[in-house]
C-alpha cells in the first residue's frame, strides 16, 4: 500500500512484525503475537478519523487473552476475558532485558543502553534501582521523567478533561470568561485562550511536581496552599471572586464601567488601560474570525469610544475578545478577535503563588496585569487547599443546586485515598449535618451513602456556592437559579466518617481541615496500618505501569512499597525507586497480584508512545499534542495522534481508564502516526534523524533506539537482519532509498516492543 508518498508492502510489513514478534521470547512472555498484533493482511486496515480516540473503555483492569500470566508454579484464579473464563497461564519470571526497557520507557521514554543492560543483568533489583535513581537526578534524563510526571499527575489528580467553554461557565459565569456565544472560540483573537485553558490543565501538575522537585512530603499535594501558577492564572483566580456582573445578571451590583476605543490607529498600552479602564481594539497578529461584512457588523469598521460594564466581559477583551455592542437587543455590531493584552509570557512565568485568607485586604484587580506578573501572594476569599480546590478540579466535577457538591466530595476521596463511600460502609457518622432527609431516610437503599457523604460536602458549602463561587445569592434569580444564602459563620462545616476516621468538624470546619483528616486514613489495623493516600499513590503507579490494579489490601510487595513510601516521610523518589523495581512492575518474581489476576501486556497509549518516539528521537512534541496546534502538516499528525487511545478517569470509579487492548483502531491509527514520523525523521528538510544514503548505519541504531534492544542484547542482531531484508525488498520492488528507508523505520516503529508496554 502507499500512504503519504510512501511505500509500504504490507507482506513485508507483516513479516518484520510478526519475526519480531517472535524474537521476543524472554522467559516470561509468551510470544508477543499474543498482545494482538495482526497479522500481516491487516495492516492495510483503514479507519475513520477519529475511530480510535476514545479513552473511556475498559478500566483496564481485566487483562488480555494474550497478556494473561502468573509466575511459574503459582497456580492462579481464571480471569474473565470477553465474556469467558480464562485461566492465567503459568510463565517464568522475565529476563533483565524486558524488565529493564519497560521501566525505562515508562519512566523517561528511552531504551536502555548496553551498559544498563549489564548492570541489571549482573545486579537485578538494586541494579535497576541505581539506575532509576541516575535517571530522576541526571541532567539528560530528569527533564524527560518531569514531562512524564507531569502527564501522570494530570490524570492522577484529575485536571483535566473539562470543556472549558461549557464547564466554565459557573466559575467565570455564563456570557462571560470562557463563555464566547454562538461564535465560540473561532472569535477569540491569536492563541492566548488556547495557553490559558493548558495552564489551568497543568498548574497542579506543575504544582505537584514543584514539592517533589524541592523535596517536600508529597502529601502536600492534599494540604498545599502554594500553588504554581502563571500572570494568566493569578487574574482568572481574581476573576472567579469578581461580582456577578455578567450582561443578563440585572440585578447585579458593582458593575465596573470600562470602554473599548475601536479606532485601529489606536493604542492602549496595558499600564494606560488600566488606569483610564479603557482598552484598544487592535487587531489581533494570527488567528480569530472577524466577522466583517454582511449582517456581521465589525466595530472596528466604524471606530467610536463605546461603553461596557462588567468585570465578566473585561476578562474576555483580555484575553483576545471583544464583545458585541451593546450585549442585548439590537446589536450595532457584533463579537470578533482582538489582540489579547495578556502575552506568551504571561502563561509561562509559572512560579509559586502563596493563596491567603482575604479577610479586610483589598482585590489585587483582575486586570492589573503589570502588578499581577511579580505578585507572590494572592489575597482570596475562596480557600484554595490542595487538589481539589482548583478551578480545574471544580470545573470538572461542577455542581449545582441538586447535587451540592456531593461529587465533588466523593472524587476528592477518589483522587486522594483510592476508595469512596459504598452503600455498605460500616463506619458510624459521627453528625447529621448537612444530611438531605429525603435521600438519606431509613427506607432507601442511599441511606449509609448518604449519611456519610452529605455531612463531608458541608466542607465545600461553607465557602463555595453553588457555582463554585463566592456569591451566595439570598434568592431565587430570574433563570430559576436556587438561592444559596450564605452560610452564617462558624455554624456550618463538615465531617468526615471514613475507615478509621470519623471526626465531627462541624463547628467552622475549613478546607485545611479536610485536608489533614484525609491523611489520617488508614487501611488496615494494628501493625499492619498503612495510610490510605501512599496505598492510593501506589495504585495510582499500578495503573500507570501495568494498566491493572494491583490488590492493594491483600499482596505484601504492594503494602511493602506504599509502607516504604510513607516511612520515607512520603518521598516520591523513594516511591518510584521502590514501585519501579519491584516485581509488581518487572515480573521479575511472583506477587499475590499476578497470581490472582495475571500479568497484563498493554498496549502503549497515546502519552507513553508518543513521548518514547519524541525522546528517542530527540524530536519535542513528535506527535504535535502540545497547545496551540498549528495548521497544515503539524495538525495532521496531531490528529493522527489523537486516534490512540489515552488515559483517563471516570466520575465515581476508583479504577482510572487505561485501554490495553490492540485493536484494529489502535493498530491501523499506530501505523499511521508512524508513517507520518517516518516523514519527518528520515531525508527531512531539516536535521534528519537518519539519512537513506548511510541506510546501514540507520538501521543498527533503529534497533536500538526505537526498537529497543541494545547491542547485547540477544535479539539485536536479527532484528537488524530482518529489517536489513525489509529495506532491500523495498529496494527491489522499485521504491527509492529514502521511501525504502521511512518504510522500514515504520516497521520498527511498530515493532511489539515499541507500541507495547511489558515485552
């Protein structure tokens, strides 16, 4: 078949794969044909675009037909698999070579080299344990394993996810902040929108990687008030508290009055507009729809001073929206793309933020942007503690006047513990506060449910209304919106009665409360107690690694690592150094997991392969996910990209969403992305990775960057031969060097150890 320009035989194709395939023989796997590869006549399989994106399937947690394994002689329970009973197959515990590219892939995307090989052949676990620890520290690799962490620590805390222009529209309010009418985001002008919306994806993730990178105990990730944060993400925190004064909101009080001068010639410098409140209306450098012509009357064609009210729409101007005037009835003129005031460097000058208590302190004000770039401090009224209080986390999981933030407190518990109320939890509630009698009467079966878990949200009804703000109407509004009276002070708080916890906070109970009872959790008794947030974080590495639980009450090697971890005063190195060289991650031995469930060989989702093939190939952002994604060549592979499954997560379930199957969506969008690198890697116009004239030397280091095996390692010389043999059928067949050569290193790229995590 030729794809893009390029020659690829599918007999060929299918050959290279399925003898690589074959060469995986570690003691330990069964041959890699039974992760799902297909054989060679499926790999023409075309698919529609956007056929494989989907990451809400399967937990993840039941393995593969193929996958399924315990160690030698341990017997195992059957496993269920596309509807029938399965027993896990008995294997020996792996080779150091297979253990070895698995952690180093999932920790900083590389294959090993040879002299990593030799040290974890000849030393084992505390071999594999010095070189963890080199890559964490090393000045080449700890950048790598940051970008993975930080991708990890998306998903493990929940931050992303959201629409931001629907689920935003409680927080920043409807008709204003992210909300931009029927014209939607093509009206914002350039990309600073796009920068903001990745900036309130990762200011936990950055944050949590912040305490780790300074040391700190991770459980700060619960009880933090220091938060990352950029210019751009200070003023949106300062604009969640600004009134209610969006266009429809008539009754409002404060509306700030501010203008717009839409005479082009014009400039407003920032420190200007904020003293006179009136702000320009330049044309924004790249990006936006104007609008121009026809029944969309642009301001900017008939330049005049108008007046606006609101901080709600004066955020928007900021941020490369200029909304229509006037708002309602008749307008003279429509939405359109301005050039934003805030900048590039407005939301990438992250930096620790300390959040305090407002008290009587005055708003820095939203629009301050000059002030805004060196505060240190931010003087708020909404408490900010933790994960799951951030705009992200709250936009995610919104409330409103039914729920009353019982999701938001059950994912809370899910995120940091692991685990949630279940209809028969046996702990007594320790206080009625907050109770819905309605739910919680004596005949339903939400009663244990309820009566737990209504008395926890009160932390959240203290502070944050039903828009996850600081409004707190006294009536009804005119949407039919409920009134949410403020809560008189000191009276209302909340409890939490979970495991071995149960204390009544119900007396000015705060969000720092909540976040230190969390921590008191424990699962188990007695000597055996280990605290629920380090079995938590475990699992979360379990997920990670081998996109399967682990049985984190009943295997010792599981209690042994989260017991280590929190004995190490919570060190995250200490837990990927001791998670990451176990057998629950090697195979190296048998564990009380594997026996039960099997050993799981997954596919690599689209973080994992995608960072392997951007750092192996020294190509950053290979796959084109970062944000703003350009045009042309660049948002196709970053569609492509975007047909391979990802992690996820699901509201109410303790299990995170990680697909591992190889389907015929997964190996068709696989083998596309790796035609579309191939593209940019081989006889590129620039900076070519491998050049088809030294096709020889291109090949050998194929092998052993992309494939994965090093030189000593027993299965690198055939895989040079086999994809030697590749190239010079291409050749044969009539394709020229270079489409010869981009179809072999796709080949390589879709070799089972590549798109596969665990051979």
């Amino acid at each position: 078949m030729k794809r893009s320009g390029q020659l690829i035989s599918a007999s060929m194709l299918g050959t290279v794969l399925l003898a690589c395939s074959a060469s995986v023989s570690d003691p330990g796997h069964e041959s890699a044909g039974s992760t799902g590869a297909p054989s060679a006549g499926s790999s023409g399989q075309a698919t529609t675009p956007g056929a494989g994106a989907s990451s809400t399937g399967g937990a993840g947690s039941t393995p593969t037909a193929g996958g399924g394994g315990v160690a030698s002689g341990t017997g195992g329970s059957s496993i269920n698999v596309g509807g029938a009973s399965v027993e896990p197959m008995p294997v020996q515990p792996v080779q150091a070579a297979s253990a070895l590219r698995k952690v180093k892939n999932l920790l900083v995307g590389l294959s090993p080299d040879a002299a990593e090989l030799d040290k974890v052949t000849a030393s084992g676990a505390a071999g594999l344990q010095e070189l963890i620890a080199k890559w964490l520290t090393d000045e080449a690799t700890s950048p790598l394993f940051r970008e993975k962490m930080i991708g990890f620590f998306r998903n493990a805390f929940q931050q992303t996810g959201f629409i931001p222009t629907e689920d935003f529209k409680r927080q920043l309010l409807e008709n204003g902040g992210l909300d931009f009418g029927p014209f939607g985001t093509g009206a914002v002008g350039d990309d600073i929108y796009f920068r903001l919306v990745q900036n309130l994806q990762d200011s936990f993730a950055q944050t949590a990687w912040a305490i780790v990178a300074e040391d700190r105990p991770f459980t700060e990730v619960v009880t933090t008030q220091r938060f990352q944060m950029t210019t751009i993400l200070k003023s949106t925190y300062l604009q969640i508290e600004m009134p209610n004064d969006q266009p429809y909101a008539f009754g409002a009080k404060d509306k700030i009055p501010w203008k717009v001068n839409y005479d082009p010639a014009v400039t407003i410098p920032i420190e200007q507009a904020i003293t006179d409140l009136t702000f320009d209306d330049q044309p924004p450098a790249a990006g936006g729809t104007m609008f121009g012509g026809g029944m969309f009357m642009n301001c900017r064609d008939m330049p005049a001073v108008r007046d606006f009210t609101g901080y709600a729409q004066m955020f928007q101007r900021l941020i490369g929206y200029t909304p229509r005037y006037p708002f309602a009835a008749n307008p003279e003129c429509w939405e359109h793309s301005s050039k934003p005031y805030f900048t590039v460097s407005d939301t990438t000058d992250w930096q620790w933020v300390t959040i305090k208590p407002r008290g009587s302190a005055a708003y820095v004000q939203p629009y301050d942007i000059p002030t805004l770039r060196t505060a240190k401090e931010l003087s708020l009224s909404l408490p900010r503690v933790g994960f799951f209080t951030t705009p992200a986390f709250l936009a995610l999981w919104n409330t409103n006047d039914s729920n009353q933030h019982r999701v938001t407190a059950n994912q809370t518990l899910l995120v940091a513990l692991g685990r949630s109320f279940t209809s028969d939890l046996d702990t007594q509630p320790v206080t009625t506060a907050g109770l819905n009698a309605e739910h919680a009467t004596t005949s339903t079966e939400c009663n244990r449910c309820h009566r737990h878990l209504d008395p926890l949200r009160q932390f959240w009804a203290n502070t944050y209304d039903y828009n996850d703000r600081n409004d707190f109407p006294a009536r009804a509004s005119f949407t039919g919106a409920a009134a949410n009276p403020r809560p008189a002070a000191g009276v209302t708080g909340g409890a939490l009665s979970f495991a071995n916890v149960a204390v009544d906070k119900t007396q000015g109970g705060s969000m720092s409360d909540l976040a230190e009872l969390l921590l008191q959790v424990q699962g188990g008794s007695g000597n055996d107690a280990i605290s629920m947030f380090a079995l938590g974080m475990t699992q979360k590495l379990c997920f990670y690694a081998n996109s399967a639980a682990c049985l984190v009450d009943e295997d010792p090697e599981v209690r042994r690592v989260a017991k280590a971890f929190q004995d190490s005063k919570y060190s995250f190195p200490v837990l990927v150094r001791e998670f990451f060289s176990s057998p629950i991650v090697t195979s190296a031995a048998s564990t009380k997991t594997f026996e039960t469930n099997g050993m799981v060989v997954s596919i690599a989702r689209r973080a994992q392969l995608c960072a392997a093939l951007s750092n192996r190939l020294g190509r950053p952002d290979i796959c084109a996910q970062a944000v703003p994604v350009p045009s042309g060549a660049v948002k196709s592979t970053n569609n492509i990209a975007g047909n391979i499954p990802a992690d996820a997560f699901g509201r109410g379930s303790e299990n995170p969403i990680t697909p591992t199957s190889p389907t015929l969506f997964f190996r068709a969008a696989s083998e596309m992305l790796c035609e579309d690198v191939a593209n940019q890697v081989v006889d590129s116009a620039t900076n070519p990775v491998y050049k088809s004239a030294d096709s020889a030397s291109a090949i050998e280091d194929m092998v052993t960057r992309i494939v994965g095996y090093p030189p000593n390692d027993s299965h690198h010389a055939q895989a040079v031969q086999l994809l030697t043999e590749h190239f010079n059928a291409a050749r044969s067949s009539g394709a020229n060097a270079a489409n010869s050569l981009k179809s072999t290193f796709a080949a390589a790229c879709q070799a089972p150890t590549s798109v596969a995590i665990g051979l």
